[in-house]
C-alpha cells in the first residue's frame, strides 16, 4: 500500500469518526424529545412528583421541585467552583514559577478531574454530611459538584490567561500600574472569553452528575423546594435515575423521558447563554 492510499484511508476513517461524533447529539436528542415531548405540560413543569401510578396523582404529577434544585446546585456549584478555579489559575500562570509543585499542583488537577464521581459522592458524604453536620442539603451538594466543576475552570482558565500576549501586561506595567491591576484589569478581560467555557464545562458536567448527589442532597423525590442551604433538594438527574430504576409503568417512564427533555433544555440554554457571552467578550475585544 503506498502513501497515497494510506492518506486516503485515514482521512476516510477521519471523516466517519467526525459524522460519528455530530450525528449522536441529534440522535440523543431526537429520541428523548420523541419519548418525552407528550408528557411535557405546564403541569408536569409545576407539579410535584410521585411513584404512585393512580390516575388522580398522575394528574398532577411534576417535577417543579427537581427543577429548580438543579439550578439552586448547578449555581451553586459554579458560585463555589469559579472564584477559587480562576484565582488558581491566576496564581500558576502568573506568580508560581516553574517548578515541581506547579508540576504537582498541575498533576493533581488533572487527576481529580478524572477521578470516579462515586468517590468525590462519598467523600462529600464523609466530610460534609457526617462530620461537618451539614446533613444531606444543598450546600452539600453544591460544595461537593464544586469539585467536580474546579479542575476544568483551572485547566480552561490556565490557557485563556496564557495565551493573552504579554505586551497587554508590559504596556500595562508601563503605565504604573500594579502586578495584581494588571491582572484584574487587562489580562482576566482578555482571557475571559476562555474563562467562560472552562465554567460551561464545569456546568455541564454538575448539572447531570448523580452519584454525587444520591449521597449528598437527600434523593431526588422531594417533593418540595429548598427553603434553606441546609434543606434535602431534589434533582432532575436523581429523579430520572429513580423512575427508570423503580418502575416498569409506562406513564410514569414517559414523564423520566419528559424531565430527560427539561434537563437537555436547561444545558442548552445555559451552553447558548454562555455562547453568547462569550462571543459579545469576543466581539469587544476585536474592536479595542
């Protein structure tokens, strides 16, 4: 086989993985709209849930609570994960020179972004629940998704700031101004566009995370709204899980079809919103 070949069949095996990787979104996304779309109703998005399969709970069956737990946890999470992610980030690029415990530091963030999300659940469990008395609540699982989101807003926010030319920071130091306004006031504006869609993907992976959850926020069939940070929260990611595993009605399957499309709905918008965000950053720094 000569080279030319060889070029051809690997560019072929290029081109079907890339149709393979844009074609599964629509694919996921065409089924679960298909399987849940006529469940989704302004009751089901305002009522509260149940396992009971009688038609007069069926009636009013939702998950109003679910909902807004799992943007009190991903908000939460993202309060939590993005100040101490940037300030890290900050640090490593800008103070730490390069040596072993950058290497180390580096090194174990890496890891903890791969480490199992079981594991970070029953640490959180260990830690916050028992021996902090935070108890199963929302500020359990916020603190505990908070670890999951931190090493991608480091790693994201890390290149953002690299990649800012250092003539921003001279000119700036020329003018007078200090190291840290520098940094405030020139190369986070310019590195933010990144810094967004390091917290992007932090909230992508919080809002669907479950195992965490189950150990941390007390289920996800409450069938209230939290009223305190130390109050059990539902999720919708929980609540899924638990209509798949624990019945076999098909009315009640549908509505964990239905909540799937809610949840999909609340990534896309929070993706768009962040797109659009970033972009207009994106936009701003073109013209100055």
């Amino acid at each position: 086989m000569n080279p030319v070949q060889k070029e051809k069949i690997i560019r072929g095996l290029m081109y079907v993985a890339v149709f393979l990787s844009i074609i599964m979104l629509p694919i996921i996304v065409l089924w679960v709209t298909t399987n849940g779309i006529g469940q989704l109703n302004w009751t089901f998005l305002t009522g509260t849930p149940s396992f009971s399969t009688s038609e007069s709970r069926l009636a009013t069956h939702g998950v109003f609570p679910q909902i807004i737990g799992s943007v009190y946890l991903v908000a939460g999470s993202t309060l939590l994960g993005t100040p101490l992610g940037v300030l890290s980030a900050i640090y490593l690029t800008e103070y730490a020179a390069p040596n072993l415990i950058t290497k180390t530091i580096r090194f174990f963030t890496e890891t903890l972004a791969g480490i199992p999300s079981i594991v970070i659940g029953l640490f959180g469990m260990e830690l916050l629940v028992y021996r902090l008395g935070f108890q199963t609540s929302l500020l359990s699982g916020a603190v505990s998704l908070s670890l999951m989101t931190l090493p991608f807003v480091i790693r994201a926010s890390e290149e953002a700031i690299k990649v800012v030319p250092n003539e921003y920071r001279e000119a700036s130091l020329a003018m007078g101004a200090s190291k840290w306004q520098t940094i405030l006031k020139v190369v986070i504006p310019a590195a933010l566009p990144g810094i967004i869609t390091g917290v992007l993907l932090g909230m992508g992976r919080a809002i669907g995370e479950t195992a965490v959850l189950i150990l941390t926020t007390g289920g996800g069939m409450s069938r209230k709204v939290p009223s305190r940070l130390t109050s059990p929260v539902g999720s919708l990611p929980i609540y899924i899980y638990l209509i798949a595993k624990e019945t076999v009605h098909q009315e009640l399957l549908k509505r964990g079809y239905a909540a799937s499309l809610v949840l999909l709905i609340i990534f896309l918008s929070m993706s768009v919103s962040a797109l659009l965000i970033r972009n207009h950053y994106l936009r701003k720094l073109g013209n100055e």
